[in-house]
C-alpha cells in the first residue's frame, strides 16, 4: 500500500518554526541549521538527521567533517557543500549538495 504524499514546507511553516526557537540555546541553533539548510537545499530532512542517537552510522549519516565551506564552483564562486553518504533515491551513491549565496535575486 503506497503511502500519502505529505504537502510540502513552505516559507511560512519554516517562519512559524523558527519563530519558536531560541537561537541562543545550542540545540535550538542545531535545528535551525538543519531545518533551513534542507529547505533552501531542497533535500530531504531525513537525510540530514538521525531518528535516535544510538542509531547513528558513519557510512550512511551525514557527519560535522562532511561539511566544506571552501568549495568553488566553476565560476569561481564560492559554495558550500555537503558530502551525503546515502540518499533516499540512490540507496548507496553519495551525493554532493552545493549551494550559494544569491546576492541578485
């Protein structure tokens, strides 16, 4: 049986979110970096978290070393970028998220 489709966040959820958070709490800051990093990343939040912390596999969770903030693109740009071990579609290619500040939109 396939499952329903959930809607998906808007800006407005993402608001509401954030609106409750206490950026000055370290776990609250944990969450917000996670929560808008796969929002303006487009990825999949499940990607990015663990379900409990005794579950947490090195070759399949994404870790603090996979992230790179002194990447450039081909533009000589600079990006971020994270390594993903695992991903939802590929079930064992890694993938590469890369993304940029857009100072013209």
């Amino acid at each position: 049986m396939e499952k329903a489709q959930k809607p998906p966040c808007t800006i407005k959820d993402l608001e509401a979110i954030c609106e409750n958070l206490d950026l000055k709490a370290p776990f609250d800051v944990a969450v917000f970096a996670c929560l808008t990093t796969t929002f303006w990343a487009v990825a999949r939040l499940r990607e990015f978290t663990i379900p409990r912390l005794n579950t947490f596999n090195l070759t399949t969770h994404v870790k603090q070393s996979d992230l790179n903030l002194n990447v450039y693109n081909r533009h000589r740009n600079k990006v971020a970028m994270i390594f993903i071990p695992w991903t939802k579609v590929s079930k064992s290619q890694e993938e590469e998220l890369n993304w940029a500040a857009q100072p013209h939109t």
